[in-house]
C-alpha cells in the first residue's frame, strides 16, 4: 500500500461559542517540515501540535491553518499603565524642551503609543481547552490521511504501467539478443575474409578470442538480473505493509545499473531502442517514488 506525501484535509468544530476549523495541505519533501501561524490562545500548544503532526503525518513540507472565530463575546477590557505613561511622558516633554519644540498633543499621542502602556486583558479566546482543539486536528489529520491514501492508489497505478513497460522493453531485448549474437559473428567474419589473405591467422587462437568477445558482450547475467530486480519491484509496492519511497529509491539505482550495463554491451540498434524507452519508464518512476511517505 503506497501512500503519497501530497495531502489535503480539513476538520471544524461550531458551537454556540466559537467556530474552530483546521486545514492540512501537505507536499513531498525529504524531511518532517512543519508551517504553521497559531491565534495568541494557541501558542502554548506548538510543541504538543508539532509533535502530533509529525507521529501522524511523517515526512512531508506540512502547511496547517487555524481558524478560530469567536461568537457574542464582550471585548476584553483595556487598562493604561499610568506610572509608566507618567515616566514617558516627563521624558518626552524633557526631551521637547532641550531640543525647544513644543506640543502636548503630541508628547501625549506619543506616549500612549510607547510599549506596555496599553494593556489588554487575555481574550477569551483561552477558554478553549487542548483536548477539543486536539480532537478537531485529529479529525483533520485523517482527513489529509485518506487523500494521501487515494493519491497513493494513483500513484502505484502510475509505478505499474511503468513497470509494465519496462518489462515489455525487457522482452524485446531478448527476442533480439539472439540474433544480435549472430550478426556480431558474421560481422567479424566478414571483416576477417578481408584481411585474411594479407596476414596470416590462428584459427584456434581466432576462435578463442572470438569466444571471450562474445562473452563480453553476452547480456544473460544482466537480463536476468533486471527480470528479478522487475518481481521484486512488484512485490515491494504491492506491500499491505507500506511502501518506503527510500526503499524503491535504492531499487531503481539497480534497475538503473542493468539497463545502463544492456545499453553499453548492446552494439544492435533495435536493443537501443529498448534500452532508452526502458530508460524513459524509469525516469518516470523516479520522478513518482519522490512523492512517496
């Protein structure tokens, strides 16, 4: 069972009181990559949010968005720091005076707006308590989890026909293996009719390093070696126990390395022809293993 890295799920909770409503978008990213912007009421619960978030989610760039909306609720109430506006005031007004400007309009305007001489009583936004929020992420967690699940279906639909394609160029690199063999040997025979009257050659000795030419360029090791690293593929992905993307990472360097290896001893155009669509497919495979947890 595959699952993708890209995810969308939403939850909401509404009560007579207040809305609560979060929203998961997740992408594909080689680490755990949490975002997220917290209303005031929530920030003493960012280590407990991150720690859900990545138990729940895993790997993955993970963009959460809060929204939290009271409903009939008093304003809070607002106090003035009086010593501390006093304390700014008297040194604005010192200042105004060394510097000869004049203006209480102004020195009051000015500190009021002076840090911590406002202050507004904690919203009642704090009423809510962890395990109601936590509850509502849950929900909204395994939302994101079933579209990663469906995006998981698709994506192994896609890592089949690929597959699939790539065993179909597997088969046609040994109905042609072959032949190749044989053109191989009436190429260098032909090549020796030529020659042959102007030098003289061992015939045993030829034969001999006609043999080990041959075997140099023989395919079976590597067309046997891709056929089982193919099955294997199958199997992999086709685990109800999950499949780690990292894992069929690994699986496609091997791939990779027997079409490589088919390619370079292949000397027969039809065989290269195979080899790049094979190359192709996996290309593919490795652009789709990237979204995968």
């Amino acid at each position: 069972m595959i699952t993708s890295m890209t995810g969308f799920g939403s939850a909401e909770k509404i009560t007579e009181e207040y809305s609560l409503k979060v929203e998961i978008k997740t992408l594909n990213s080689n680490f755990f990559d949490p975002s997220y912007r917290l209303p005031n009421a929530f920030l003493k619960w960012e280590m407990e949010i991150k720690a859900l978030l990545e138990k729940e989610l895993g790997r993955g760039k993970i963009n959460l968005g809060i929204y939290f909306e009271l409903k009939n609720f008093e304003q809070p109430s607002i106090r003035i720091n009086q010593k501390l506006f006093h304390a700014y005031y008297k040194r604005l007004e010192q200042l105004s005076g060394e510097l000869g400007m004049e203006g209480k309009v102004a020195l009051f305007k000015m500190a009021m707006n002076m840090p911590n001489v406002v202050v507004q009583d904690e919203s009642p936004e704090g009423n809510i308590s962890f395990e109601v929020f936590k509850a509502v992420l849950l929900k909204g967690v395994a939302d994101c989890n079933r579209f990663r699940l469906q995006e998981g279906t698709n994506l192994q639909k896609a890592l089949v026909a690929s597959h699939e394609k790539i065993r179909h160029g597997l088969s046609e690199v040994e109905k042609l293996d072959p032949g190749r063999i044989e053109n191989l040997k009436n190429r260098i025979y032909h090549s020796l009719e030529e020659v042959k009257q102007r030098i003289q050659i061992d015939k045993n000795r030829f034969e001999q390093e006609l043999i080990y030419y041959i075997e140099k360029l023989d395919l079976t090791e590597e067309k046997i070696r891709l056929g089982s690293h193919l099955d294997y593929f199958i199997d992999v992905i086709s685990d109800d126990q999950g499949v780690s993307g990292k894992k069929l990472g690994f699986l496609c360097q091997e791939l990779g390395r027997e079409i490589n290896t088919i390619g370079s001893k292949a000397n027969d155009a039809g065989i290269q022809r195979s080899v790049v669509g094979m190359k192709e497919e996996l290309e593919k495979i490795k652009e789709q293993i990237l979204n995968i947890l």
